[in-house]
C-alpha cells in the first residue's frame, strides 16, 4: 500500500494487541467507507486467532460480509462478498489510531475506515 509503519504504530498496535490477549476478548469496531457510488457502514470483528470478520450494508440497500486475517500486528488483507453478486479482495493498516483500507467490490475500488 505504500505506507510505511512507524515505531510508535508497531508498539500501539502490540500494546492494543496483548491486551485482547491478557482480556481473552475479541473486538469489534463500527467500519464505514464507500465506492464512488455507494456509501458502506457496519462493523469488523477481530479474534484473537489473528482473523476477523466484517458485515457492511450500502445506502442502496447491499449488505457484504466478509473474512479477513491480519498477516502482521498493523498489516491484514481479505475477501468481500456481497448480496448483489460483487466479490472482491481488500487490505487494511493499523495507523496508531484506527485502520484504514482499500479494496475492490465489483469493479469498484473501495475505501474504508474503522475504529
């Protein structure tokens, strides 16, 4: 993606990390993004097994849901599919202060925040 990772991200996400691990919990944090033409929001859900889910629904009416797995503490990349067909691969970066990503659904290019 190009985003480099900074120290003080690395240890945040580390920090963010161990304690779901000391808490035995997962997390879920609302997500909202969108294409050129349609505006997403809903949630993603993260497990401790380093994988999560995600369940988005658009303002014309199409729900995705979706699998993911983090590949680093603040690096993750997974697959939507959506009520309408779309399908589509995406990746995600932990920031210091939330996640930010960037995808396909369809032939659309997607970009999302959460957290």
């Amino acid at each position: 993606m190009g985003i480099g990772q900074s120290g003080s991200a690395g240890c945040l996400a580390l920090a963010a990390g161990m304690a779901l691990l000391i808490t035995g919990c997962a997390g879920s944090l609302p997500l909202q993004g969108g294409t050129d033409k349609e505006i997403f929001s809903g949630s993603a859900m993260g497990y401790l097994d380093q994988s999560g889910t995600l369940a988005i629904r658009s303002d014309k009416g199409t729900t995705c849901t979706g699998t993911f797995a983090y590949t680093s503490p603040v690096y993750g990349n997974g697959t939507f599919t959506c009520s309408d067909g779309r399908t589509g691969p995406f990746v995600f970066i932990f920031n210091g202060t939330y996640w930010s990503g960037t995808g396909k659904i369809g032939d659309a290019r997607f970009n999302f925040v959460s957290g």
